[in-house]
C-alpha cells in the first residue's frame, strides 16, 4: 500500500511506497513527469524538500 499526498493544488505529489521507507515526490513541469527521492522518512520534512 501506498500513502499519498497531493501538494501545491495538485502540481506536485508526495508519496511513499510500501518497500522504502522513504518519501518520494513527482511533478510534471514542461510536459515531462519528474520524479525523485526525498530522502527523508518523515512526512513534514518531505514536504519541505519536495516544495524545494
């Protein structure tokens, strides 16, 4: 199972699969989807670094 979370009205996710412990974040800028590690396990730091 995977936690999800959508940021800045949609434009950026944040989620966390169920084999890693940390939080991933994705976005599509220019009509390419991004996607990278966090690396962070908690939640509220992952979304600053995803912001970022």
């Amino acid at each position: 199972m995977e936690n999800h979370l959508a940021l800045l009205g949609g434009k950026l996710q944040l989620y966390q699969r169920s084999n890693s412990r940390f939080w991933q974040c994705s976005a599509s800028v220019g009509g390419k989807q991004w996607r990278a590690t966090t690396k962070q396990e908690n939640v509220n730091l992952a979304t600053k670094v995803a912001q970022d």
